[in-house]
C-alpha cells in the first residue's frame, strides 16, 4: 500500500525534541506516524502537538504545528500516516 505523506518537516528544535510539521493533510492525537528522510526514520504515536503554542488535539491541511518528537528529525524530513 502507497504511504499516505501528511507534511513535512520544516523546522526542529533540539532543545526541547519538537519539530514544525507542515501538513498536507489533517492529523490528530492518536495517529501513528512515520518520519523520513535521509537520516531519519522512525515510528512514533502523535502524543502532543500545539498550533500557535496551544495544545490542540487535531490539525488541519495547511496548519504548521509543533510536535513532539522522540527522535532528531531534519529540514525537508517527510511525515507520513503509519500502519
């Protein structure tokens, strides 16, 4: 089955482990994602993501949201829905 790309990474704080996502399709607390790129890919469950630094618990297309991430993630990493 194709991966279904929900956005892509445009920013990523290291300090605090959050990345920007901008999404090209809606995403809510719960999904499960992948995140990939050349030096990244990993699985993770959307535990915590904020618009404007307001906890939100689902994004729509367009939106740039902040997401906690468990792992490092780059400019340009693509964010898919995961199985």
């Amino acid at each position: 089955m194709a991966k279904k790309q929900v956005g892509k990474v445009s920013h990523f704080f290291s300090n605090i482990s959050v990345a920007v996502i901008e999404l090209k399709s809606g995403l809510k607390k719960g999904d499960k994602i992948l995140i990939e790129g050349a030096h990244t890919s990993f699985k993770q469950k959307v535990s915590s993501m904020q618009l404007e630094h307001e906890k939100i618990e689902a994004a729509k297309k367009g939106q740039a949201i902040g997401l906690k991430v468990k792992d490092r993630v780059r400019e340009g990493d693509k964010v898919f829905l995961a199985e």
